[in-house]
C-alpha cells in the first residue's frame, strides 16, 4: 500500500539578521488537524499544523549549528514521537537543498558565482554543513568551503562581530591551518616530482590563506596572519597556473611586508615587498588580455596593489631612497585605501592599534 506524501518546502527569505525561512506545507486531507515538530540538532526550529496550504514564517541562526549533528533533521509528531515513517516526506526548497549538498553538486551550488545559492545564509548553512558531513571530500571541495564561509565574515564590520560570530571565526581559523598546510604539500608534491600542479591546489591555498590572514587580524594576532599570508604568497610563482589567483598574491604581499616590518623581520618584510613588485610581470604575462573587461579591471588592481607594496619598501627604508633620479615623489605615503583588501577596513575598525601605530610613524594612511 502506497504511503501518503507530505511536502514541505522551505524557501529563504533575503532579510537583513537570522535566516528568514517561509514553511509551505502540502499534503493530503488525512493529516489535517495534526501538527507536525520540525527539529534541526535536536532543536525545534518549528510546530505547523500539517493542513494543506499551511504557511509560516520562523528565523534560523545559522551560528548557532556548530556541529554535524546540528544539521540533522528530525520529524515529531504532537506526543513527541518519530514521524518519519509516517508518510512520504518530501522536504523541498532551498533550505534543505542547502542542507544536503553533496561533493558532485558543491561548485555549482555554493561556489560559483552564477549558480551558487543566493542567499548569504545559505552559503554560510551549506558550506558549514558540507565541510562537517564531508571530511572526506577532496582538498579543494574542503578548501573551498573554509574560503567561502571565511568571506562571510569578511564581508561584516570586524568590530560588529557578536560572541557566537567571533567564535566561529576563531573555529575557522583553526580549521585553516591544516587545510592551508594540505594545499601547500600537495603543490611541493607536484613541483618536486616536476609534474605539472593542479591549479585549483593553488587557487584553493592561496584563497584559503589569504581571508585566514585576514581574520587572524580581527583578534590582532599578527604572527598568525604573518604564517598565512607567507603561506600565500609563496605560490606567487606559479600565478600561471592559477591566475585567479594574481590579486591575492599580491595583496598578501604588501601585508606579509609591512606586518613582517612591524614584527621586527625586515628581511622577510624586504622579500615579501619586492616579490609584490616583480609580480607584476608574470601576472600580466599569464593573463589573457581580450578574455573579459574584468581581467584588465583585476590588473588595475594588481598594479595599484603593487605600487604600494614599492611605496611601503622605500617609506620603510627596506631599499635605498636615491634621489637622483628620484624614485618617488615626497608627498606620496603608503595608502592602503589603494590596495583592494580588507586591511584597510580592519584598521579603521581599530582592530590592529600597534599595526596602524607602525604605519603612521612611516607616513602611512
């Protein structure tokens, strides 16, 4: 005897705050009157009557899922009793899409630009979600999820993080580095048995590197974020694999050198400076000029990026200053408004005092 089926969709709502998620129920005569738990963890996330057409309205935050187990959904009836074997359950939408994402559908759902889920919440859900479910997915898939949820709190004022928040960015971070250190062994691996390197294996450790520095500054640990963005910029030889890449690197170097400064190493500050200048011609080299307006768009930034990496040498007093021919202008002072990071706003979040100290003292801004 065929089952009866309950559907519920669950779609998300672009809202500002928790997740806002509209519950659509559709089923049969039969289950009217009856109400149904929808649990996530363990945790309620609503009580809906199972008639058809019913419609609500409930908010999920996201930072509170934590673990694998938190994603699990369950279905109780009034008495608290399992309801899954009840009926056909048909969960739909793009909240339990995000929910079950799987290694085949992560690029395409979570990644890519013009497929990924639209939501911001649900990025956050489905790339959290996978990298717990999934610890088996290969380096990239893992890589990308770190970097995708990394943005997520890129992307917000450092200084508006709520405690749950800070303590997801201090789990990201912790994750980072062995998923980073991974990427790396893979791409030394290739290089030292001279075959040819997986570009996404560098794409994926430079992304990953380049937002875990970055979040290392919210908390101002500057020997952290000093390791990841070295972790980056060491690839910069190899941009022609991943051209992706050719802003990142470069943007890493221009904090690998100054945050280097600042800790006192001035020869790794030195080499990190220069090796954001010279990249400019490998950059440019593997790029194809007439594939898109936005590739020259990234090399304009790659070259303002670049320029204050050659500013930040001579302001620094890393190279000599000659003044005949001059080699820059008196006026000019390190703008990090010019280089297209998030550096520049987690300095005026006054999240790294003693950096943005170092930094006036040598006639930056």
């Amino acid at each position: 005897m065929t089952r009866s089926r309950i559907e519920v969709h669950a779609a998300a709502e672009d809202r500002s705050g928790p997740l806002s998620l509209v519950l659509t129920v559709r089923s049969s005569a039969e289950w009217s009157g009856r109400r149904l738990s929808l649990t996530l963890g363990g945790r309620e996330l609503a009580f809906m009557p199972l008639d058809d057409g019913t419609q609500l309205h409930v908010a999920l935050d996201v930072t509170a899922l934590w673990g694998r187990e938190d994603y699990s959904v369950g279905l109780w009836d009034e008495a608290g009793n399992d309801f899954s074997g009840a009926a056909e359950w048909v969960l739909s939408g793009p909240f339990f899409e995000a929910m079950r994402v799987t290694p085949d559908e992560f690029l395409d759902k979570v990644q890519l630009h013009h497929s990924r889920f639209e939501s911001g919440h649900l990025l956050e859900l489905a790339a959290h979600g996978f990298y717990l479910r999934h610890p088996e997915a290969e380096f990239v898939l893992r890589g990308a999820a770190l970097t995708i949820l990394s943005h997520r709190y890129l992307e917000k004022p450092p200084d508006s993080l709520k405690p749950q928040e800070a303590a997801r960015v201090g789990w990201l971070l912790g994750q980072a580095g062995p998923v980073v250190a991974e990427g790396a062994a893979l791409v030394g691996a290739a290089e030292a048995e001279d075959r040819r390197v997986d570009w996404r294996h560098v794409r994926w450790t430079v992304s990953l590197a380049t937002v875990a520095a970055h979040l290392s500054l919210y908390d101002e640990n500057y020997p952290q974020a000093l390791l990841f963005f070295g972790m980056a910029t060491r690839h910069t030889h190899l941009v022609h694999y991943a051209k992706v890449s050719a802003l990142n690197l470069v943007i890493c170097a221009f904090a690998e050198g100054v945050i280097a400064h600042l800790l006192d190493q001035p020869d790794q500050a030195r080499a990190a400076l220069v090796r954001g200048v010279e990249a400019v011609k490998p950059i440019v080299q593997a790029q194809n000029l007439m594939e898109n307006v936005w590739v020259l768009g990234d090399l304009q930034n790659v070259l303002r990026a670049s320029r204050q990496c050659y500013i930040a040498l001579l302001r620094l007093g890393l190279i000599p200053l000659r003044t005949s021919p001059p080699m820059i202008d008196a006026s000019m002072q390190i703008e990090l408004g010019e280089v297209r990071s998030p550096l520049q706003r987690i300095v005026m979040a006054e999240c790294v005092p003693s950096l943005a100290a170092h930094l006036a003292r040598h006639g930056g801004i």
